[in-house]
C-alpha cells in the first residue's frame, strides 16, 4: 500500500485531477486484453508531459514503489496487470501528433497517440504507417513500441521496429534520454533504441517517438481464397511466395472463427469453409493485376475450392473488417480464452496447423485460429473457464503443447504479443540460458530498484505469479 504522503505528492507532480484511487478507477486498470489475469494497482496517475513523468520516475525509484507503464490496455499477455501493485502510469493523455513531414516522410508523436488516429492523420497526406495490429483502434503508440507489434502488413513491410528511427525514453530512475534519431541510418554506437523495443515496458518510459512512414500505395486488390481443409490453405502461403509474388497480407481464418464472425454481423463469408485465407496486393496498378492473377492461379491450382475477387473497395472492406472482428467474436461467448501467437517458419504452418486440430481432439476441446499466415504466426485459442478446474487443466495442457510444437517445428513462442505474464515458464524452456543472463543485467543495470514493470518476461520467483483472473 503507497503512503498517502505519496499520494500527495503525485498530485503535486501531475495535477490532483489527474490522479485516481476510487476503487471504480483501480479495478478498471487492474487488467488487459487477457481473460485470465487481474490485480489491482494502488494509484493510477495520468501524467501530461515528460518533465512530470521524470519526477514520478524519480520519486518511485527513491521510494521503490512498482510502476507499470499502460497505453490503451489491449495487449494479450498480461504485460500491463499491475501485478506488484504501485502505480499505473496511463500515457493516454500524452496523445499529441507534434509534426507530419511529409518530404522526409516521418512523424513525431507522443507515446498515448492512438493508432487509428495517426492511420487517419496520415492518410490526408497520402501517407501511412505500416505496422497494423488488430487492435489499433485503441492501441497506442507506447504500447505497438514496447510490444514490437506486427499485425498483416508486416508479410510485405515488416513490424514496428523497422519504423521507429529515434524515441525519447524516462529511465527507471528518472533521466531522460533520446535514443536514435531523424535519419534511415544511425550506427553510432550501440543499438540501445531497438533494447527498449519490444522489452515490454520494462526498461523505461516511451514518451516520444519519431516513425519512419510510406507513401500510400496507388492500388490494391483484395482476394479470397476458400478451402476444404484448413492444411492445405497453410500449404497456399508457401505456394503463393514461391511463384514470386509478395502480397501485402495474407490472412488465416478457420472455420469456428468464420460462423462466429457471421453470427455477430455478417460479412458474406464462406461457413462451411474448413479455413479461408485472405490475400492483399498493393503497388502500382500494373503490378497489382499481376500478383492477383497469380495468387488466383496458384490456389486455384493448389486445392482451393473457391476463389473470390472483391470486385470493389467496400466489398474488400468488408472482408478485411471481417478479419479484424475475428478476435473479438472468439471472446463473445467464452469465459476464459487461452490465446497465443506462436510463429514458425512458413514452411511448417500447416503441420502446425494439423497439430492444432489433433490436440484439440485429443484433450476435447474446442481449439481455434485466425492468424498472419503470411509470416507463419497462428493465433490458437482454447475456448475454456476457468472456474471449471478440470476443462481450465486441460486447456493449459493443451496450450503448453501448442508451444512445444512451435519449438519443434522451428518456431517461436510469441511472434509479436510478448512474453508479460502469460508465457514466463515456457520462456525458460526455450530461450538460451547465458541470453537470458545477459537480459537480467540489462534490466538490473538501468532499473536498479527493480520498479519497473517488475514481475514480466520472467518472474523473479521460481514460480510464475499466480494471479488468475476468476470475475
């Protein structure tokens, strides 16, 4: 429990309007994006400006009080559950575009800036930033830089990483510094600014980043491939690359995920397809009408039962809408959703694909997936309640599965969600022992106090934390 003397002084940093303890507001901002874990915070403060959050900063190092970064609350794996109570430093009101430059083709933008408002900011300059997560209606710009998130587009453009030039980050213990810079190339030194990408909000604050944009392209075709077997469209992704042809995307849908898409609203999708997968070529108008030949031509040829052409932007609207729904019909009817992104490489997606189908037959279980097939990266959800000890057993049995499949086949076991609290012990099984040293010095050298985000990534137990979400 913080002492109300700091309390106090947190309202004097940040503004006493801006500082929360009802316990409305600290159950609000005890969970994420995951159905499985909660705990609550002891304050949530909403600081305006990077010199406030330097003295926050300052203040929890000398009192040594937890403090876990937060955007718009929708990553999947825990990373933003308070989970040793103390502070959540929501950036959310830290939300201003500060420069477009259109002839350099960046962006400068505070960390609470949401992506779908920069998608739309950007548009009117004919420009856009690839990296596009299915949650980027509320997914904030911090948030897409700590997770290096992916999303479709990174089959063609690549994940945040390749987009983020420079960034203003607050240390653990106060100071500010600016990593990177405006220019394509920066080798001074060490590679510090991609350190705090992807390390899950526990190295530092983002509150500034400038991004490196594209223009938009002139054309796109969108095409929908309809298959029998869900095998055999992992197959098609192989398929479609070797004869040449990058696609901006290529998306996976199985079919419990299509009926329940249609259900909630329908979108004219296939439902008694075993899986479809959706492509998208964008360039020139030329190359466009190539690549979509070719992608029809080659499903047609490798096992695809239908092939579909949107014959206009609002029907391919309609098919890419359908996809973004897709995670969000899997949570509407389930209590607990066990859900991951573990990656392997293109080749084995089907046989990851079939393993999937395997295990849930063999532990009764309803297991489906959606996924960026084009980078070999499923999301496998397991459909389960956690106040029904027995079916909760099975389904973490059947996921740890689920990652050691993507090990055997060569994988990952997260491609773009992180590790946060959901995958610590599979962490430990698959990631090199003197690697994982050599992160603990990093985090120990610049958070000596262990406050920030502590408890993520790897426990600091033996154990993983054991805060189960159960309401």
């Amino acid at each position: 429990m913080i002492k109300e003397s700091i309390i106090v002084d947190l309202q004097r940093i940040v503004g006493k309007e801006n500082v929360f303890t009802s316990p409305e507001c600290l159950k609000t901002y005890s969970y994420d994006g995951t159905t499985t874990w909660t705990h609550k915070p002891d304050v949530v403060i909403f600081p305006l400006n990077t010199k406030a959050l330097s003295q926050v900063m300052k203040l929890s190092n000398r009192e040594k009080i937890a403090v876990t970064p937060r955007g718009g609350g929708t990553n999947v794996s825990g990373g933003s559950i308070p989970i040793s109570g103390g502070i959540v430093l929501c950036l959310s009101k830290m939300d201003r575009i500060t420069k477009i430059d259109k002839e350099n083709m960046m962006a400068t933008v505070e960390a609470g800036v949401v992506l779908q408002d920069l998608v739309l900011e950007l548009a009117k300059e004919g420009l856009f930033f690839p990296p596009d997560p299915q949650s980027y209606y509320g997914a904030t710009i911090g948030g897409i830089i700590a997770e290096n998130a992916g999303g479709p587009s990174c089959l063609k453009y690549g994940v945040t990483k390749q987009y983020v030039l420079g960034m203003e980050v607050i240390l653990p213990t106060g100071e500010i510094i600016n990593l990177g810079g405006r220019t394509l190339n920066n080798v001074i030194g060490y590679d510090l600014l991609h350190i705090i990408i992807s390390s899950e909000g526990t190295l530092g604050v983002v509150t500034r980043a400038d991004l490196r944009l594209m223009l938009l392209p002139p054309a796109r075709k969108t095409v929908m491939a309809v298959y029998g077997d869900a095998v055999i469209a992992g197959e098609n992704v192989s398929r479609v690359l070797e004869a040449g042809v990058i696609p901006t995307k290529i998306e996976y849908i199985d079919n419990w995920v299509i009926n329940k898409i249609e259900e909630t609203m329908p979108f004219g999708l296939p439902r008694d397809a075993d899986a479809v997968l959706l492509f998208e070529a964008d360039g020139a108008s030329e190359a466009v009408e190539r690549e979509t030949e070719i992608i029809v031509e080659v499903a047609r040829k490798h096992g695809a039962k239908e092939v579909r052409i949107a014959e206009s932007i609002n029907e391919a609207n309609q098919f890419w809408m359908a996809r973004r729904v897709g995670a969000s019909a899997i949570y509407r009817d389930t209590k607990t959703v066990l859900v991951e992104d573990v990656t392997v490489p293109r080749g084995n997606l089907p046989v990851l694909i079939k393993r999937c189908k395997e295990l849930a037959k063999k532990y009764n279980l309803e297991i489906v997936a959606l996924g960026h097939a084009g980078d070999g990266n499923l999301h496998p959800a397991i459909l389960t309640d956690i106040t029904d000890v027995n079916h909760y057993q099975k389904a973490t049995e059947a996921m740890d599965e689920i990652f050691q499949a993507a090990v055997e086949f060569g994988g990952v076991i997260s491609g773009e969600h992180g590790i946060g609290l959901e995958k610590q012990k599979f962490l430990m099984k698959t990631i090199d022992p003197t690697v994982l040293t050599i992160m603990k010095k990093i985090k120990t050298l610049l958070d000596p106090n262990n406050i920030m985000n502590p408890e993520k990534i790897w426990s600091e137990s033996d154990k993983p934390p054991l805060n189960l979400r159960f309401d």
